[in-house]
C-alpha cells in the first residue's frame, strides 16, 4: 500500500518500541519520516535501518519547546511539508501518590503532557496548511486507573483528553486528532514485566487475544487514524488492547 506517497510525518520516541514500529510503517507506505527522540545514539542506529533520502534524524527532548518548534522546521526544511505527527515519546514511573516524588512527578507531565502540547502546537500551523492529523499515543492507563501508577494514570488521562479537546478546535482547520489506546506491548518500556511469568500470565487472562501486544500491531492502528480511510474519524481513543477494555472489571469465571 502507498497510502502515504509524498506525505512527510513527525514521529516522537522513534528510536524503540511503538515510535519505530510507526517509523517502520509509514516508510514502507511511502512516506518521508522524521526520526525524533532523546536517546541520540539508539536513534541513529534505529535509522540505520531506513534509506537516508527518506529519514531526518533528530536528536532532543520533547519536554523542551524548542525541541518541538526546531524538529518541525527542519521536517519543513528538508522535506517541504508536514502532513501527520505522531506524538507518541513517553516515560512510564511506578508508585502510589505517597511513593511518587515531586521530582517524579514533574518528569512522567513534562515529557508525557507537556512534551506532546509543545509538538502538537509547533507543528499545527503545518497541519493546517496540508489539512493533516495528528495520532497520539495515550493508553488503556489513560481511560481508567492502574494500581501504584499515579503518576503515569495522570499523565496518559490528560492526553486522552487532549486529544478530545484539540479534536473540537481542529477540525474547523480541516486537522483530525486521535489517540491510540494500547495494553501491555513488548518495548523497551516492559522489558522487566516481561522478565516477569507471572505478571504476563495475569495479562493474559485479561487481554482476550493474547499478551503482550506487539508495536507492529500498535502502529498499524497508528496509520489506519493518520490515513483517509479515517477520514470521518476525530476525537476517538481507539482501545488497541486485544480486548482488555471490553471486560467491566469483574473477573473470569
Ligand atoms: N509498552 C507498553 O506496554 C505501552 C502501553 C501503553 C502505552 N504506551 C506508550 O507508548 C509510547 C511509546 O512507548 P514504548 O512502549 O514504545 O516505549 P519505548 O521505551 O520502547 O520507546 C519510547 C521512546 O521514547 C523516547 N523518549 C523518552 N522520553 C523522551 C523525550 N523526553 N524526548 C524524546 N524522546 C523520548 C525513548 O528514548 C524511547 O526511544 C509511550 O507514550 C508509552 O507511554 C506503552
């Protein structure tokens, strides 16, 4: 498929996990990626990968605005538009509200909140111009709470709605904005509970269709919302769960 032919998408966390399952994606459907992520020398070897004429690589931190304002004029610099981003760069943090530090705390809502305003803002007057969208990577963790993960509860709540409220203002500009919902994913983020047997047969017994999920899935949903066969799509958080948010909560029998 060439859904993306001459499309140029901005992907955050693109080095690991769901941000380089998307990059992956969105190359072999034609489009110009920009790579953006912290962690320079795992991005460089992740873009390795990729032909060089259709990759940016990016090195900074979300959580700083210039960041965000200086990787989109370089994607319109080089490639002369911006069509979809993907904001999807996050850092998870464990602990009930007494275990979670202030330090914590002002961390997991700069990176996970604040980091995708400052990309979504930056690159909006773009998205007008091309009447794109942008995919935001929020999380089951974002549609109802987990036990010991306040703070990362807060941050993936707040981009649930985010994403809503930016969905209503957009659109008169003709721009979609979505989130993806995943479950337990194999990334670099759950490399320990996947060491863990037993925390993955608990997944399992939730997550209908298997556990873990795999990034390759995740981004598949990721460019279904970005593409115009969603066309008719805003404001939607799409559980990519294998079936975990169609429980109520009440256990197997
Ligand atoms: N893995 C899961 O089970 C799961 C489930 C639901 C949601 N998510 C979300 O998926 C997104 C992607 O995470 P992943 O699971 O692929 O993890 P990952 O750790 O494999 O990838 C995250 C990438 O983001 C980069 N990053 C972190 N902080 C950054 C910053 N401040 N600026 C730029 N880059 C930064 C990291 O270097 C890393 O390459 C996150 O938002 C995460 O919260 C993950």
């Amino acid at each position: 498929m060439d859904r993306f032919k001459g499309k140029t998408v901005l992907v955050t966390g693109a080095a690991s996990g769901m941000g380089l399952a998307a990059t992956r994606r969105f190359i072999q459907e034609g489009a110009n990626v920009t790579m953006l992520d912290i962690d320079e020398a795992k991005l460089n070897k992740a873009a390795a990968d990729f032909p060089p004429d259709r990759v940016l690589v990016r090195a900074g931190d979300t959580a700083h605005k210039d960041t965000a304002r200086g990787a989109v004029a370089a994607t319109v610099e080089r490639f002369g538009r911006l069509d979809i981003l993907i904001n999807n760069a996050g850092i998870a943090s464990e602990g009930d509200i007494m275990q979670t530090s202030e330090e914590d705390f002002e961390r997991v809502m700069a990176v996970n909140v604040a980091g995708y305003f400052h990309m979504a803002k930056a690159a909006m007057p773009e998205l007008v111009k091309a009447r794109g969208s942008i995919v935001m990577t929020s999380s089951v963790s974002g549609l109802g709470g987990d036990w010991e993960m306040f703070a990362y509860n807060t941050s993936k709540g707040a981009v649930s709605n985010m994403v809503r409220a930016m969905a209503l203002d957009a659109a008169k500009h003709g721009v979609r904005v979505n989130a993806v919902n995943p479950s337990f994913t194999n990334t670099g983020m759950t490399q320990d509970m996947l060491a863990d047997a037993d925390l993955v047969a608990k997944f399992e017994e939730r997550m209908p269709l298997g556990a873990p999920e795999d990034a390759d899935g995740v981004a598949a949903a990721m460019a279904f919302l970005a593409s115009d066969d969603a066309r008719l799509i805003t404001g939607v958080n799409l559980p990519v769960d294998a079936g975990l948010m169609a429980s109520n909560g009440q256990p197997a029998q």
